[in-house]
C-alpha cells in the first residue's frame, strides 16, 4: 500500500517557524514528508532540513518525495527523542526550527496489518517501530486487571475503564487475544448497550490507551521539549502539532515552565532561585484546522499547534 497522509496544519505550521531560507530545520515525525516538502520549497542551496521517523514506510515514502531537494533534505531512521544525538553525528550544534506532528499516519490506521484499526479483524500490533519485539497483544495479554484499568482510564480517558480491564482478563484466561477483533468484542461486552448505539466506535480510547502506552508516547514527548528547545538558535522556534487532551496538556505546561520557569515563592520580592526564561510563547491560543480543512481531512477535527520561541 502506498504511503498517504494529509498534512495537518501545514501552511499555519510552517509559516509559524519564520523559515529562513539559509537556515537549519528538522522535522521529528517525518511521516510521508508533507510538512517536510513546503519547508524545503522555502529554503535556499545553503538551507538543510533534517527528516527523522521511526516507521520504515515513511522514510521510504519521505525519500521519495524530498527526492528532487538532494542533499539539502537529510533522512534518518530514529526516533525524535534522539534528536540531540541525531544532530550531533550530523555535526549539527543548533538549529533555526523543530516541528512535530504527533498524529498517527493515515497509511498506519489505513494498512490493517500494522494493528492500529478498530474497523477491521487483524493482528493486534500497534508499534510505530517495527523493529521493536512487543506489540499491544503483548500488553493485553501480560498486564495485570489493575495496569490495564490505569492505562485506559489515564490515556484512554474511558470511563469503562474498570470493567473493560475486567473483560479483557477474563476473556484472555479462555485464550490468548490475539487480534483486533478479539479485543473489541471484550471491549463491547464492557460497555452497556444502549451506549454502544451512540457516540463514536466504543473501542476507540482502548486502542489509543495501548497505542500510548505501546509506544511510549507521552513519555518520550515530556522527556524530548526541554532538549529540543535547548537545540533552538536565539529566535529559533518549536511548533509541536497534538491530536488529543493529553498530549496538548503536556506541551503546553513545558511551553509554560519554559517561559516562566521561576520556582520562588510569590511572596519573594525578588527571584533568587536563578531559574532563566529560555523564551516566549507564541501562541496563547493553539491553532486550529480551517472550517475548510476539517471538511477536506475530518481526521484534522482535533489536531492543534502551539508554538516557542528561543529567546
């Protein structure tokens, strides 16, 4: 299957970064190389954009695109919480931008075999990296009730949470869940049925649960924006793109240490803990997708950006 995905905010994001034609930029999910392309369109011979992904399919489809760029578009096979020492074995110290776009690909939720769709009966897989041994079978199969009630209550933010951990141990003590659909009809047994009619397909924050939890997805992304805007030149800017509450909470919270990082009591008349500002925020609202954009690509409807500035 050919690699798709729409670009999310794409223009709002690369004109949030201020491109300076000479500059260098790295892209830190590079997925098919849309974001990447419109950067590399702005840049001149002396310009440089470093694309990094985990997902092997869209390092190959990114190749391909960024083709006609040469060496100005340098890909890497990584994850974006190696950035520092991606940049380092490129002999890169700072550069001019970083963006992110958190969003699971179109081409991962649309090839069944890859595990991460609710809508058709496949292997239970879900990792971004296949390189990697554990797949979600391994979490629904291995976790206790009680891990399995804490991940899908804390990043599925399911309020079946309980009794859908329930269902699924009770349900694997008859035989190992092994795929998709397997894991879905412990999910629906879980859920009142009356509630089942209404609302959106009632396996979906389980599958973003185990997708996170999988993954390590949030983790990496509280770990990596303190270094990835210690990697920012003065007036070098960090768009990061998030798909749901959590990830949105996390960087806008570092966004704001960052910002105001001061950790003295208020009653202190001045700062004495030494803490310095390492810049701004841009935006004091997130972007949104257009009226326009959410018609033409629904799965941008909860995509926002937000915006730092190094100071």
């Amino acid at each position: 299957m050919e690699f798709q995905h729409k670009s999310v905010l794409l223009y709002e994001t690369i004109d949030s970064l201020h491109v300076k034609p000479d500059g260098i930029y790295v892209d830190g999910t590079l997925g098919g190389g849309g974001h990447a392309y419109e950067l590399c369109k702005r840049l001149n011979r002396n310009g440089r954009l470093i694309g990094i992904d985990q997902d092997e399919a869209a390092i190959l489809a990114a190749s391909e695109r960024l083709n006609e760029f040469g060496s100005q578009a340098t890909i890497v096979r990584s994850n974006y919480s190696q950035m520092p020492q991606v940049l380092e074995g490129l002999g890169i110290g700072k550069v001019d931008g970083i963006y992110l776009d958190l969003g699971v690909s179109s081409y991962q939720l649309d090839t069944p075999e890859r595990g991460f769709t609710y809508r058709e009966d496949v292997p239970l897989d879900m990792r971004m990296d296949q390189r990697k041994h554990r797949t979600a079978a391994d979490i629904v199969n291995t976790y206790s009730e009680m891990e399995l009630y804490r991940i899908i209550r804390d990043y599925g933010e399911d309020k079946f949470a309980k009794n859908i951990a329930k269902h699924i141990v009770k349900r694997r003590q008859e035989k190992p869940i092994e795929t998709t659909g397997e894991l879905i009809c412990a999910i629906k047994a879980a859920i009142p049925a009356k509630l089942r009619a209404t609302g959106g397909h009632p396996a979906k924050q389980t599958f973003q649960a185990l997708r996170i939890e999988l993954n390590g997805e949030l983790e990496v992304l509280k770990g990596s924006l303190d270094h990835m805007i210690g990697l920012l030149n003065p007036g070098g800017r960090l768009g990061i793109i998030t798909f749901h509450s959590l990830e949105d909470r996390i960087v806008k919270n570092k966004f704001r240490e960052n910002e105001h990082p001061c950790i003295c009591p208020p009653e202190f008349p001045v700062c004495v803990c030494g803490r310095e500002s390492r810049g701004r925020v841009i935006t004091r609202k997130p972007m949104l997708p257009t009226e326009e954009e959410e018609r033409e690509n629904k799965r941008s409807k909860s995509a926002k950006l937000r915006v730092f500035e190094r100071r």
